[in-house]
C-alpha cells in the first residue's frame, strides 16, 4: 500500500509543499490553543487529533485499496482532514470530525469531467452542520485554528507579528504557486470595499476602519481566502474567470455576514461563500 502512495509523495509538487506548511500550522495552532486549555480539554485535543489522523488513513486505504480511485491524490484527503480540524472547534464531539472528513471525501467522488465540483472540505462542514441541526444538536464552527496570529507569543512582540507574516506570507505563496492571485485579490478587493464603506458609515472614524481592514488579513477571514476559495479543483482557472467569482464571492460573503440572505444562517458565511463561487465556477467551466 505504501509504494503505491509514494509516486505522490514528490517534494518538488506544489500539494506536498502546501501539505507540509498547512500540517505545520496547524500543529503550531493546536499548541496554542493546547497551552490555554484546561487538562480535560487538552486529553479531548488529542483524541481528535488522534481520531482525524486515523480517519484519514482509513479513508486513503478505503479509496486507494478497496475502490482503486488512484485519481484522488491521498494528500488531497490529508489536506481536507486538517481543515475541518482547524474550523471545528476540537472541544466538539469526535464523531463531527469523523463525519465532517468522511462527507468531504466523499464529495470528492462525485465529479465532472475528472473534477469534483464542491470544495471537499467546505462541503462536508456543511453537511455535518445541517445534519446535526435535524439532530437538533449544534455544532461550534470557530475556525479556532485559523488565525495567522498566535496567543502564546503575545509576550515577544516580534515574534508575535513574524510568525503572523510567515503564515500569511506562506500561503500568499502557494495562491500564486496555484495560480490563483487574480482570483483572491478580487475577492478580498471587493469584500473589502464592502466593509470599508459600512464600517466607516457606522463609527465614522477612518482609523479604525482601516485597522479593522487591516486585522482582516491575520484572522480567520485570511485563512478563508488564501486556502479556502482558492483551493485548486473547485476554483476557476482563466484570469478573466477568476476575477468575475472573486467579485460574486466578495459581495456575497458581504450580505451573508449581514444576515441579508434569507434562510441561510450567517454561522456558516464563509462555508457558504466557499460552495457558493464553487457553483459559479461550475456553471462557467460548462458553459465557457
């Protein structure tokens, strides 16, 4: 099993790089948040890591040795499993990760034309949140891992801010690496805007406008643009298609964090932008 999962195991590809600095992020985040836990909630942080870690090989064994999907690049499974654990709060119940990463697997296998059409990830949190609510039972989507800030170095300022532009820069990076610059300036351009203009409507200082805009970049909403829009299967290809869903994306991550958009709870706004520019970008990939 394991030589047949070498070939895409390669340190010159692009996935393995992303997969390395992701897997260090999140160790890096689940340090962090481990340091200001209680034991209780520490001994449940590694049951969930534990749990993700065997879920994925499961599923890599189950799609590489049972149905003989050799399309699906196991690192891909990988790379899903340490998003969903960076977004699902890990004092949730083991059994969320484990259907959340088994749903977004398993939307990998419905594709078009030898590509899926939903991000993997994206599509198994809102499964398992939706189907969790028929439950009637909640689940915390905090994105706690998210943040390209880190608390446990507040104490150094320059290592605080360092460590926060490695990140950022890391994944500013393997957007480019992916081709993917055109797609996610548009779509923090536009939703910046956005947010510019009301946040300035409503305290009327421009100061704290622009640090909020600039407190955009190291929080969560980064990790969101820089790895979750652009994630390379679901996302558009062409320049000028990229720049036409980072517009839609932009303006509709801005009305659902506004609780304009009937129906749709603003909990999962950036779950639901991701699938949303995922449906547009289907639409035109089959249509172009």
């Amino acid at each position: 099993m394991i030589s047949k999962l070498s070939p895409y195991f390669k340190l010159k590809s692009a996935v393995t790089q992303f997969f390395i600095f992701l897997s260090c992020f999140a160790l890096i985040s689940f340090a962090d948040m481990y340091l200001f836990s209680t034991r209780s909630e520490r001994i449940h942080m590694f049951i969930v890591l534990a749990a993700i870690i065997l879920t994925i090989s499961g599923l890599v064994y189950i799609v590489h040795g049972i149905l003989q999907r050799t399309e699906l690049n196991p690192l891909h499974i990988a790379i899903s499993g340490i998003i969903v654990f960076l977004i699902i709060h890990p004092t949730q119940s083991l059994i969320l990760f484990v259907v959340a990463l088994t749903l977004a697997v398993s939307s990998k296998l419905i594709r078009f034309r030898g590509q899926p059409i939903l991000n993997p990830a994206a599509t198994g949190i809102a499964l398992t949140f939706y189907l969790s609510a028929l439950a009637r039972k909640s689940v915390l989507m905090s994105w706690w891992g998210a943040d390209m800030v880190q608390n446990f170095t507040k104490g150094n300022v320059l290592v605080y801010y360092s460590l926060a532009v490695i990140f950022l820069g890391g994944f500013i990076y393997f957007a480019w690496k992916f081709n993917k610059s055109s797609y996610i300036a548009s779509f923090v351009m536009t939703h910046l805007l956005f947010i510019f203009y009301t946040t300035l409507q409503t305290t009327g200082s421009s100061a704290e406008t622009i640090a909020f805009i600039i407190a955009s970049f190291f929080n969560s909403f980064a990790f969101l643009a820089l790895v979750m829009i652009p994630e390379p299967k679901t996302s558009p290809s062409s320049p000028k298609q990229q720049v036409i869903v980072g517009i839609f994306g932009g303006i509709v991550l801005y009305m659902l964090l506004l609780d304009s958009v009937p129906f749709i709870s603003s909990d999962l706004a950036f779950i639901h932008t991701v699938l949303a520019t995922n449906v547009v970008t289907f639409v035109l990939k089959r249509w172009a």
